[in-house]
C-alpha cells in the first residue's frame, strides 16, 4: 500500500445480521479493492464454467465462505481508499479478539461505521458497541441505516430509526452533533458508492463521500516517546535490537532513552524501518532499534521505552474505568485475571469496587458495590502482580487502556484514569 494518503482505521459496528459484513463487502466492491485471491478464484472459476461478469454477489459469498471456513481475514484487515484516505477495516464487535485488539493498538479504530438496519432499529448490539465505541475513544461516527430496500425505502422509517440512535447517542454522551445519518442498502448498492433515485427525500452525503470528509486521525506527536517493545532480537554485527512500535513522540538517533518497567536505559545508536536505516521514526512506524550499552536480557516484551528525562510510568496501582463484556459470574475484589496492556501481559488484582456507573449515562450509580457483573461499567482499584508500565488515558490514550482476559476471553475492556507510582 503506497504511503500517498493518509490511513484510517475503521470500525464497522453494530447488531449482528444488521449488515456488517455486507457492507464492507459492497464498499470493497465499489471501490476496486475486492482482495486478488478472490478476484483470481473467480477468474479460474469463470473459466472452468464459462460464468460472465464479476458480480457484488460473488464477493459476498466468498467472504461469506472464508468466514465459515475460519479464515482469520474474514471481513477484518480489508483495505480500500477514497480520493483522500486510506481505510483499512478493523475487527468488528463480536470477532472474538476485537475488544482486546481494538484496545491493545492491534487494531486501534480512529472512526467508526455503525449499521443499523431499517426493519429493526436500534437492538442489544447497537447499543452495546456505541458504548464500547465511546468508552474507547471514538468519536466520529457515520451511521449507515441500512436495509432500506425492506422497508420500501420510507421515509418515515429512516427518520424514526434515526430518531432511536440520536436518542442512544444522546444517553451514552456521544458527541452526536458530528455523527452523520445516511439511508443506504449495503445489498443494493443505494447510496453508498452513488446517489440513489430510491431515495429522493435525502440529499446528504453518500457513505464514501461521507468517508472520503472524515477528519484526518491526528498524530499525537506533542506526547512523549512512548514505545512498546514487541519482541527483543540479537542480530550480529549490530547486538540487541528491541522491536516495536512508536505509539507517541519521536525516536531520534542520539536521544537518550530509558525503558520501563525494566528501568535500563542508554543511548540510540541506529534506528531501523522497512529494512533501511533511518535517523528517526514517530508514531505508527514499526522501529528495531539499537541502544548503547543494553543486552538481551536487560529488557523484555512489555517494556516501554522513552525519554531518559521523561520515562514511562510504572504503576504500583492504578485506577481505571472498566467495561465488563462477558463473564459467566460475578467479578468481586481480589479477582485477579490477566491484563493486556499494549504489549504487557500482567496478572492484576482487582483490588477494590470503588463506584458502579450507569452504563448508559456513566453517572455513579452506587459507592463500592460487592459485585460486578456482565453489561456493568464500574471504577475500580487495580494492583499489578507484577511491574507494569502504564499511563493514564487522559495523558497518553495510546497507552492508557487495556483488555481484561481470563479463561480464553476478553471479558472486560478499560482505559486508565490514574496511576499511583
Ligand atoms: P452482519 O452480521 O452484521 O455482518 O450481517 P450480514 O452482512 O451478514 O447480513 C445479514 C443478512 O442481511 C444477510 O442475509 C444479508 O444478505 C442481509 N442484508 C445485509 N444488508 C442488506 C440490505 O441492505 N438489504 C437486504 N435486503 N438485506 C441485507
């Protein structure tokens, strides 16, 4: 993918059957951007059977297989481009690491699409991923309402839905003044790529152009250098090559940097991206680096490297905000399931209930409750077992929320809202 435009990061959200995946295949269809494995298989198999043109509904079916087959592709990691941005799509809700990549940067959404379907409303999922969607820090959202065609493409049908979802935006404290509304049928092609004439009454934004007006993702290049290492490599000739990627700041050759929680640090000597050489990298670029003094076992994964004279937090405890997704009982204090945090994985205690929050309004809702469960949103006391960098989220939200993980799935999501070194 050429570097010409800039890249979005797209979450496509909402009730499963709403359209999703439908979706995204129209908008690969319209774009160009059907993946070439498919637009091969197609070829071979149009040959084999003499079949003629290659059809929106073709591309359904075999995204629809491969998501049978368990192909990790499935709709997530699809690319396109509009004349201003690159997309790539992201994992939908209800993938099964979505909550944990969305939130460990793996698939760090910068806006979202949320699909609604004409004939339904706003259902369970709507409402769930809207507010997942906020708590994590989206904050432009288009909202497709999809599935005109089924409802005689009325009108008063659009307007009632849209109505419901203002109405859930209004409750979850969704900036709603920029969310933009569009009647579209992700089957039929309506109003996504090109004005429908099913659909006289509306004259906004089709939804690629609506894509093509989102603001520019804004690289958060004031923050401190804050690096997650992936992976710590020896390579001859150069020595101990941490590998990761700048979530904030700048890496320049000659800084002095200082990794945490290992707490080592020294100085750059070369910077390495795409195989070449280079004297800095900022945020986005994936970097292996060489630093001055530092062996192979001084740091790890889950180290986070910045300025010496700024290095990141290490948190003896922490306060943060937390979502529970699915938990077959109750969480109470003294749980003590994994964190995923950037790249960290850390075992964390639970260690106080401090507030349960009104999932839809995030008001306090009750002082130290004695359980939480599935569907709670709650602010709690977290104590890592072991040393752990982390900061809050009003600081450095790229470093400030993390997945909650236990018997194989991400039960809860948080951001961070303070740290006590
Ligand atoms: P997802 O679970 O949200 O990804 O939903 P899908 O994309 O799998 O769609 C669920 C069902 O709705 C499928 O049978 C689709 O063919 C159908 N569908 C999706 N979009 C439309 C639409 O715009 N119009 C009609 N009539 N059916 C649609």
């Amino acid at each position: 993918m050429s570097q010409d435009k800039p890249h979005q990061n797209l979450a496509i959200i909402g009730h499963v059957d709403h359209g999703k995946s439908t979706l995204v295949g129209r908008l690969l269809f319209e774009t160009g951007s059907v993946p070439e494995h498919v637009i091969e298989q197609h070829r071979e198999e149009a040959e084999e059977k003499g079949k003629g043109g290659f059809e929106f509904a073709y591309v359904m079916d075999n995204l629809a297989e491969e998501r049978e087959r368990g192909v990790t592709i499935d709709i997530a990691h699809q690319e396109f481009d509009t004349d201003t941005y690159y997309f790539t799509i992201v994992d939908t809700p209800g993938h099964r690491d979505f909550v944990k990549n969305m939130i460990t940067g793996a698939s760090q959404a910068d806006h979202a699409v949320l699909v609604v379907a004409a004939d339904d409303g706003v259902a369970p999922q709507t409402r769930e991923h809207v507010f997942l969607a906020r708590t994590l820090g989206i904050n432009e959202l288009i909202v497709a309402v999809n599935k005109m065609d089924l409802v005689d493409y009325s009108q008063d049908t659009y307007d009632e839905v849209v109505g419901e979802v203002r109405e859930l935006l209004d409750q979850v404290r969704f900036d709603t003044e920029d969310a933009e509304f569009i009647p579209v049928s992700a089957f039929k092609g309506d109003n996504v790529a090109e004005r429908s004439e099913n659909t006289p009454w509306y004259d906004g934004n089709v939804l690629l152009e609506a894509l093509n007006d989102l603001p520019e993702p804004s690289p958060p290049t004031d923050a401190p250098l804050r690096l997650p290492i992936q992976d710590v490599y020896t390579i001859s000739g150069i020595g101990t090559v941490p590998v990761g990627r700048v979530e904030t700041g700048t890496l320049n050759t000659g800084d002095n940097v200082n990794f945490q929680p290992s707490d080592v640090g020294g100085e750059v000597k070369t910077i390495e991206m795409h195989h070449e050489e280079v004297d800095y990298a900022g945020p986005g670029d994936n970097v292996g680096f060489n630093v001055r003094g530092i062996g192979k076992d001084d740091i790890r994964r889950g180290d986070v490297c910045g300025p010496a004279d700024d290095p990141p937090t290490v948190a003896e405890t922490f306060q943060a905000q937390i979502v529970v997704m699915q938990h077959p009982s109750v969480i109470t204090a003294g749980y003590t399931p994994v964190f995923h945090a950037h790249t960290a994985q850390v075992a964390c205690t639970i260690e106080s209930l401090d507030q349960k929050l009104d999932p839809a309004s995030g008001e306090v809702a009750e002082e130290n409750p004695d359980f939480i469960k599935s569907g709670d949103a709650a602010v709690v006391t977290i104590r890592p077992q072991k040393p752990l960098s982390i900061e809050p989220s009003s600081e450095i939200p790229e470093l400030g929320s993390f997945a909650i993980r236990d018997m194989g799935q991400t039960i809860a999501a948080g951001k961070v809202l303070s740290v006590n070194e």
